[in-house]
C-alpha cells in the first residue's frame, strides 16, 4: 500500500483537496483520498509532495505512426502545405519508423500519458501498443475522396481493424476527414458503426481552407486533391456550407464521437451539432499546439465552454508538435485564456478524455478501484492554482 500526500489533489471529477492524502494499493488501484480539512500531520510510511497530484493523462488524439517525422516539417504553412509535406516524407523504411513510434510511446508514458487515442493507417504500431504500459484505443483511418475509391478503402481499413481485434487491441474504423472521405466511403464507415457501436474520430474544421473548400470548391484543399495528388474531382459539388453542417447525417449519434482540432468551427456549427446529437457523448479533441504549429491559431475555446460542450485533449503528431505532452498543451490554454481554472484544465485532461475513449470505469479519475496512474504537477502558481511555464510533470505511479 502506498499513502501520497501533496499541497492540492486532483481527483480529476471534482474540486481539489488540500493537503490530502491520496491512498492506493502496491498495484495503483485507488483505495480513497483522505481529506485533512486543509491539515496536514506527517505519519510513518507517508510520501509527501509540493505541488499538484492529478491522475494519469490521456492523449486523446495523435498519429504514431508519425513520430519519425519530428522536426521534419515546416511550421505554419498552412494545411495546404503540412499536408503537401506530409505526402512526401511519410513514407520511410519501416524500422525507423517502428523505431521512433518505440521512443513515442516511452515518452509520452514518462510525461505521465496513461490512455492514448491512436490514428492509424497500418499495422505498424501493433507491437508497440501490445507491449505499452498505456491504454490505447485505435482509430483504423480511411481515405478516398473519390466515390471509386470507397470499397478498397474500407478493405483495407477492414483489414487493419481484424489484425488489431486479433491482438486483442481495442479499435473502431473512422473517416479522416469530411474533404477526404467521399459519400459511399462515409455511407460504409456509418453503417460499420452502427453496427459495432465502435468510437467515431474525425478531423474536423482544423483550417479555413475546408471551409472554403465547402462553401465554393477552391483553395487549398482542392489544389491538393487536384496537384499533389493527382485527384479528378469535376465530381464534387460543393454543398454551400461548412464540412461539419455537411456531414453530421453520416454520424451516427448514438456512437461516441471525437471532433478533432475545431480551430476554425463557429457557432452556427455548434448549434447544428447540438440539434443532431448529445453533448454527453460528443467531444471536442482540441490540440493547441498542433493548431500553432499548422495554422498558427487556436481553436474558439470560450464558444465551447458557453456550449458546455466535452472538451478533452491531444497532441496530434510529432510532425505537428514537438512533443507528445498534455502538460504542454495544458500551457498553452492556460496561456491564451488566463480565465480558465486548473481543476477545469485537469477535468479535460483526465477524466473527459477517458470517457471519450470509453475508458472511463478504469482511468480518467481518483475514484475507488480504478487505476488511472498518479502525476505529480510542480513549477505552478500554488496561491492562484494556475499552470505557469515552469510547470513539470513527475510520474509517480
């Protein structure tokens, strides 16, 4: 048995305790938090801590397979560019690339990641994910914006999926994007997830170039499809308003879903998205730092808050971010929107993230019997409770 007390605990669901004592079996199974009132007395066998405890994070959206693309791609192009960049380095000799997912994954494991939400295109990642300490949910990823392309798409993702249900990898088929994904590739991922109830993940609204690539057809968007790669699109007809009012029909509301990146969605989207599903089981992924590094902007956080919306985080890739950390990203909103209170900054973090994994009964809190792992959060403002540059973070379980 282990007894951990620090200045603050974050249970992670609700406020924060003062001087308590977090206890736990040898295993990191969660036995209660004992609350001192604000006291605290020192006793045998107590580990005691300055700073913050908050359960294990959960990185809600990245791309492993990714990783060796760090510090490979030109920052703040636009999607235009990243993706341009993107077509041309991804595709390496798959021990480096085996190699950098190996160092990721120990990383992220380190900056206190408990629960990963991956995207992947290939098995690649199976064996890092199969010997990971972390909890990963698989988003097998499908392309084809041409309608033609829409049954060898689902082939292939069918065929990743079987590998990672085989080795017992919890994973669901998802559509990239709506300006990658053509409607007979939408209409067999829908009615894939209808029937396995699996977690949808899309990337949504993340650049302004998807939004006129909607409205009338141009842009950036189209001169990819059309110059990098090689794509007729004379088909397309652009539906006049923005992807996401577009494509909410082919999202079944009854599955759990992850909105990914959002920087560019507005209010009109919010109230379409709220009129065709839940809030309870729609997420808003929001990865800041990835946003900077493509777009050099963020996403509208206050508009999210005022919707009380579920927010929750991610990295992306290491080809848009320069470290796999949610404490980074963390920063960054408390530096952007000073007005945001840690315990809510945790709450997305943590226990939102979980749920929108669906592994909420095992991770995400401080609640009895779950086994969340425990992070010890130091360099803060401990008078205002607010994450300040300084701020580390410790893996203590």
């Amino acid at each position: 048995m282990r007894k951990i007390a620090a200045t603050y605990i974050f249970p992670g669901n609700r406020a924060p305790v003062k001087n308590g004592i977090l206890v736990c079996d040898n295993d990191g199974t969660i036995i209660e938090i004992i609350e001192n009132g604000g006291d605290f007395h020192e006793e045998a066998g107590l580990e005691y801590y300055s700073g913050a405890l908050v359960p294990g994070f959960v990185n809600a959206h990245c791309h492993l397979e990714l990783s060796h693309l760090k510090n490979q791609v030109e920052e703040k192009t636009g999607i235009g560019g990243f993706i341009g960049q993107i077509n041309k380095l991804r595709n390496v000799a798959e021990e480096e690339m085996l190699k950098a997912a190996q160092v990721a994954d120990k990383l992220m494991w380190t900056v206190g990641i408990s629960a990963v939400g991956d995207i992947s295109n290939t098995v690649l990642s199976i064996p890092v994910k199969q010997k990971s300490s972390i909890h990963y949910y698989t988003f097998v990823e499908t392309f084809g914006f041409h309608p033609s392309r829409a049954e060898r798409a689902f082939e292939l993702a069918t065929t990743v999926k079987k590998s990672l249900d085989d080795s017992e990898l919890l994973a669901s088929i998802v559509p990239h994007s709506p300006y990658s994904v053509s409607e007979p590739l939408f209409r067999r991922i829908e009615k894939e997830a209808s029937k396995s109830g699996g977690i949808l993940s899309i990337h949504n609204q993340e650049s302004k170039g998807e939004t006129q690539f909607y409205i009338d057809g141009t842009g950036p968007i189209a001169e990819h499809l059309q110059n990098n790669l090689g794509l007729d699109i004379s088909h397309w007809s652009p539906p006049g308003k923005s992807s996401l009012e577009s494509i909410l029909e082919y999202l079944p509301p009854e599955n759990l879903l992850l909105l990914v990146h959002n920087t560019f969605t507005r209010e009109n989207d919010v109230e379409a998205l709220l009129k065709k599903r839940s809030s309870e089981n729609t997420f808003m992924v929001l990865c800041p730092n990835s946003n900077l590094y493509i777009e050099n902007a963020l996403p509208p956080i206050q508009l999210f808050r005022k919707k009380g919306l579920n927010i929750c985080l991610g990295t992306d890739s290491l080809a848009s971010n320069h470290v796999l950390s949610i404490l980074q990203e963390m920063i960054t909103i408390q530096q952007h929107f000073t007005e945001i209170t840690l315990q809510e900054l945790v709450k997305w973090a943590c226990v939102n993230g979980a749920k929108a994994l669906g592994l909420d009964n095992e991770i995400g809190s401080f609640d009895k019997g779950k086994k969340p792992g425990a992070n010890l959060l130091t360099g803060l403002d401990l008078k205002e409770l607010k994450l300040t540059e300084k701020a580390r973070v410790k893996r203590l379980i």
